[in-house]
C-alpha cells in the first residue's frame, strides 16, 4: 500500500508530504483546488510520459517520491529478477524532471528506466479515471476482464507462444510463395544465364593467365631479340662472358698461393659463373617456347573478348565474380526445383501449429465461458444492490477465427429493465450506470488481483444518494481486504464512510496560487462534509446531516 507521498515543486504544488493509510480513504476538495494535480503526479510516478510545464513556474526541479509497504504482496522476484535491493516494508519509488526536460526514475534509489517504473507502477497502483469508463466499449478490456476472473493466464501464455510461432510461419510461407511465383516468371531467363555461364567453363585466374599469353606473343619478336642478344653475350666462344669469366677464374686461381687474398676472389668468381651460366641455359631453353602464332593468339583474343562480354553484361569485373553469379543461380534454381517439397513442409508445419493453437484456444473457451457464468452471477448481484432490480447483465463469447488472444470475441450485454433488450453496454448505459458497473467490476477483479493500492477518480459520477452510499460501501468491502482503496469524491455520502478523510484546498499566498492536501481530524471532517451538503453557508441542519452520515 502507498504510506507517504512527497510532492515538490509541480504544477501548483510548492510542496507536499501526506501520510496515507491502509483501509478506505476519501479526498474532497473544491473544483480546481488541485485533485487532478496530485492524480497527475501519482501518474507521473507511474510511469506516465513526462513534460517539463508541469514544473512549477520559477522551479528548475520537480520531485515526486512515494513510499510502498509492500509485505503482504508477493512482489520480490521483481526486484531479485532486476537486481535491485527489495525492503517490503519500505519500497521507495521516485521520479525528477528538470526545467530542460530531463527526466529520471528510481526504484530503492537505484536508477532504472521508465518502463521498468511502469511495469512495478502496474502492480503497486491502478487508477481510475473518468475517460476509463470509455473501456467498456473495448472488447480488448473486456477480454481482460473475463481473464482475470478465468485465472487463465497460464493457458494464455503458452497460446500467445505457439500462436506467434504460427503466424511466424505463416508469413514465411506468404513470403516463399511469393518468391516462388517471382521465380516461376523468371525461370526461363535464370535457366538461359545459368547455361550460359556453364558453357563458358570459367575458371579462377584464367582471365590473367590469358592477357599474360596475349601480351607475351604480341612482343614474341622483341622478346626473342632481346632473348638471342643476351644469350648470346653471355656464351660466345672468345667475347662472351662466360668465356672471358673463366679466364679471369684461372688467372685468379694460379696466384692464390702466392697471394692468398686471391682465395676469396676465386669463390666469387666461381659462384658468379656458375649463376650466368644457369642464367644462360634458362635464356636458350626460352627461346624456343617464344614464338608467335597468329591462330593462337585469335583463340586467345576471342577468349578474352568472351570474358570480357560476360563481365560487362552481369555488370561486373572479375571473372571471379561470374563464377559466383553461376553459383547463385545454381543455387535458386536449386530451390525452385525444391521450393515445392518445401512449400509441403511448411504447410505441414503450419497444419500442426494451427492444431495446437486451436486444442489451447479450446481450453481458454472453456476457461472463459465457466468465468464468464460467474461475472454474470455477481455483476448481477452487486448491481442489484447500487439501485438496478431489473439489470441483466451477460458475457457473449462468440468464436472467431484465431487471433492473438484465442478465437472468442467478447462483449458484454446490458440491459437496466425488463422490458429493454440486452444491447453492449457502452451503446446503452448511462453515465451512472457505466460509473455502476465499472465500480462492480473493479470489486470483482480486486478479488482475484492482489493490486496493493486502488485509486477511483469520481467513480461517483452520475449517481448520488442511497446508491452513492452503496458504492462506498463498496469501496470500504474492498479497502478492508488487505488492500488500500482511495476515492477522489464530491458526494457526502462516499465521503462519509471514508476510514480516513483528505481535503485539497487551494491557497493564495504573495508568491502565487499553490495547492495543499491535509488529513482532516474529525471535526474537520464534520465541516467538510456539512459544507459538500449545504455550501459554503454552513447551517446547523447541515453540521446535523454530516454527523448522521458520519454516525457520530
């Protein structure tokens, strides 16, 4: 339950420290005294985006902080499951905003993000506002509802699984068909490349070996010449190198023991002949490879040419590139010849899922429509006693195709009299009605979610009276099942049998107008509430009135 709320410095608010209880507590006040501000505020805390002209003009801060007494809640694998420290007897959550619109959150003064505060908002406090009775004419809500009573939610979760698997596969199935049918327009076209590029028996590195040959025998003749006049210097019988090197080696080699420095020159010379004459056979041998051959060299022109017509039409420029084009249409024309056996198997599959989903869509059927007999039963009940002898109220589960929450379409039928059809409520309720029912359902569904706190925001509306004070009545049953009920009211009567009592006034001071919130003690509480009575002329008949319905 919320024990303390801590407002600073937001909207009309300069500052506020209010201590809540457990049980049932009311909070009056004047229109525009401030109510919405500390509704806004709590939303805020919640998890609601933020803007910085909720700040307090003058202010570069604003500080909502809120205290939880979270020990009979089962609500630690949150905090172990998010690494932060859990206290249950003092859950601190807490929100800043800056003048330059920024905005931080805190769980237990650890730092977290503003969904992670929404997601523990969600189970600390559920508000009711006014525009929440739109809900009624949401069949996503009244789902909810029926799942809440159904305690479903098991049954749920491994449907929503298998369902997602489902709907996965049927998009890949959407996805191969529609690629098997672009591929079906293109198969003639893909075969015509595919053959094609096979005929061309490409290969790795051909491309460079060819322009090396082409070049090559384009220059045979320089080749040769330049080939023949260095073998040629290199092994002449008088003038060549290698003869005059020899001459050299012996002239060298007969001084060597008379001057034996010689002995080094000796080996280098030696080394140097060796490797000119190597040179020298590698030349001749050569020479009779390199020769020009007009045939030859056409083939190899008409084979470059070739490559080259392939490389410019698949827009590329490597021969490496169109072995790997080959090898793609290989492949997706592998698959086409295959796409059908695949299409099988995914069908198949599909077939499976869609059995499952339905045998778990069956189970929720059931487990929707046994709730359903028990909403009906006690919607009745409870709206027999806020002032509806005649109601009729009806859960309708139709089945639909599968969708994300099962097959059934829910809708909630109502009916104020017997001589009225039953219609969806939200097309034929009134304003107090709607107020009526919404109020019935919170009740019934705060049985089977243990929600620590429940704020109504004039659930009042419309309704005045023995029924307003029914509906309080309400709302003390459910504040006195280890929960805390807070409703923001304008009628005498809710406030009344409020276990504790708030007020919210506006005040006017020399820095501007600023809003505050106080616990009443009792004769404050016998002043307000001869005031909601009577007005701000407070008569002795009212002072009576407000002491009657305070039973004092």
């Amino acid at each position: 339950m919320l024990k303390q709320l801590y407002i600073r410095n937001f909207t009309l608010i300069d500052e506020l420290d209010i201590e809540l209880r457990p049980g049932f507590s009311v909070i009056t006040g004047e229109t525009g005294a401030g109510k919405s501000i500390i509704l806004g505020a709590i939303a805020l805390l919640l998890g609601q985006r933020a803007d910085s002209k909720t700040i307090k003009q003058g202010a570069d801060r604003c500080v909502i902080e809120a205290h939880f007494d979270l020990t009979r809640y089962q609500l630690q694998s949150f905090f172990d499951d998010n690494d932060i420290d859990y206290d249950a007897s003092d859950c601190i959550i807490r929100r800043e905003l800056t003048s330059a619109g920024k905005s931080r959150a805190f769980i237990n003064d650890v730092p977290v993000a503003l969904s992670m505060l929404k997601e523990l908002g969600d189970m600390l406090v559920d508000v009711h506002s006014q525009h929440q009775n739109l809900l009624l004419g949401k069949q996503d809500f009244q789902l909810e509802v029926v799942d809440t009573i159904a305690q479903d939610q098991e049954v749920l979760a491994d449907y929503h699984t298998l369902y997602a698997d489902y709907h996965k596969k049927q998009q890949q199935l959407k996805e191969l068909q529609e690629e098997m049918e672009r591929n079906r327009q293109n198969l003639d076209f893909m075969q015509f490349q595919y053959e094609e590029l096979s005929n061309a028996q490409l290969a790795e590195g051909e491309q460079e070996e060819l322009e090396q040959q082409c070049d090559t025998m384009t220059h045979s003749e320089d080749i040769k010449t330049a080939l023949y006049e260095t073998q040629n210097n290199l092994s002449a019988d008088e003038q060549g190198v290698l003869s005059l090197l020899r001459k050299s080696y012996s002239a060298i080699q007969s001084i060597t023991k008379v001057y034996p420095t010689a002995e080094e020159w000796t080996e280098r010379l030696e080394s140097t002949q060796i490797e000119l004459k190597d040179i020298a056979q590698d030349i001749e041998a050569r020479l009779d490879a390199i020769d020009f051959d007009p045939a030859e060299l056409e083939r190899i022109n008409q084979r470059l040419d070739k490559l080259y017509d392939l490389q410019k039409k698949y827009h590329v420029e490597t021969v490496g590139e169109l072995i790997q084009i080959h090898d793609d249409l290989k492949r997706q024309l592998c698959q086409i010849e295959n796409s059908d056996e695949t299409l099988t198997t995914l069908q198949n599959e599909i077939k499976s899922l869609k059995e499952k989903c339905q045998q778990k869509a069956n189970q929720l059927t059931k487990l929707r429509q046994k709730a359903a007999k028990d909403i009906e039963q006690e919607m009745r009940e409870r709206l027999v006693t806020l002032g509806m002898p005649n109601v009729r109220f009806e859960v309708m589960i139709q089945q639909e195709d599968l969708h994300k929450n099962g097959q059934d379409n829910i809708a909630f039928l109502f009916s104020a009299n017997t001589s009225s059809p039953l219609q969806p409520i939200s097309q034929v309720a009134s304003g107090g009605e709607i107020a009526r029912v919404m109020l019935s359902l919170k009740a019934m569904i705060s049985g089977a979610v243990k929600l620590p706190t429940i704020i109504f925001d004039e659930i009042d509306t419309g309704v005045s009276g023995k029924i307003a004070e029914r509906m309080a009545e309400i709302m003390q049953e459910m504040g006195a099942n280890d929960r805390q009920v807070i409703s923001i009211t304008h009628l005498p009567q809710i406030a009344a049998l409020g276990t504790t009592h708030y007020r919210v006034s506006k005040l006017e001071t020399t820095t501007g107008t600023t809003s505050q919130m106080q616990m009443l003690s009792q004769e404050e509480r016998i002043h307000e509430i001869a005031q909601m009575l009577s007005g701000s002329d407070i008569s002795a008949a009212a002072i009576q009135n407000a002491k009657e319905l305070l039973k004092i």
